[in-house]
C-alpha cells in the first residue's frame, strides 16, 4: 500500500504546495487505485460506512468552523475511507504524527518567511502523517 499511496502523495502534496489546491482528479484516482489494490490484494474494507461519520462530522466542522480547507477535508476522507482502515489505534496515531507534521511544517515556514502565515498548504503534512502511520 506504500507504494501506491506514495507517488499521489507526493503529486497531491507539491500542487497544495504551490497552488494551495487539492485536485479532485487526484484524489479520485487515489480512492479509485486503492479500492482496487485491496479488493484484490487484501480484501480488507471498511466494515460500515457509519464508521466514517464521526470523523465526518469532525472534519465538516472544522472545515466550516475552523478553517480546513474542502481539498484538505475531501484527502483526509479518502485517505481514511481506502487508505488508512479506520479504527481508534490508527486514528490515534494519525493524530498524533499530522500534528508533530503540522508543527514541523508551521516552524520551517515562520523560520523561513520571519513570520507567521495565514494560509498553509496541509496536503504536506497530512501525507506524512498518513505514510508514517501506514509504516507503524
């Protein structure tokens, strides 16, 4: 699944990095890729679509509320719908790596600018956070 997952990683993070979009042909081909790698491979789904609608409702409310941008909301949904199973062990490990990312990527920017920006690319971040937690 590494090796699926990295190349659109790497696609997805360097467009949010100088466009400040996600492409949603980017992350349809990513969902699409990797519903397919595990219907053959693994065999492993998710085993209730309800299991996604707490982490729904979390991420359409920092999205509205919080300022998560919809590119960011839509990458994370997939990447916990096909990428990442969702279960509390990985949503917890997940958390745990995005935000040391988030922290990581805020200092090199506020080092870097000398100051601190009101936009921040987090398709960088959140694809770190998702390799790390595929490789634990």
């Amino acid at each position: 699944m590494i090796y699926l997952f990295l190349p659109f990683a790497l696609f997805i993070s360097v467009i949010d990095l100088k466009e400040h979009r996600i492409p949603n042909y980017a992350l349809v081909t990513l969902a699409g890729s990797t519903a397919i790698f595990r219907t053959l491979n693994e065999f492993k789904s998710i085993n209730s679509p309800i299991a996604l609608l707490p982490l729904l409702l979390v991420l359409i409310f920092l999205w509205r509320w919080a300022g998560l941008g919809m590119g960011d909301v839509k990458f994370l949904i997939v990447i916990f719908a096909f990428v990442l199973l969702p279960d509390l062990e990985t949503i917890e490990s997940f958390t745990l790596a995005l935000s040391a990312f988030l922290l990581l990527h805020l200092a090199i920017v506020a080092i870097g600018t000398r100051m601190l920006v009101s936009s921040l690319p987090l398709a960088p971040a959140i694809s770190s956070a998702a390799l790390l937690t595929l490789l634990t």
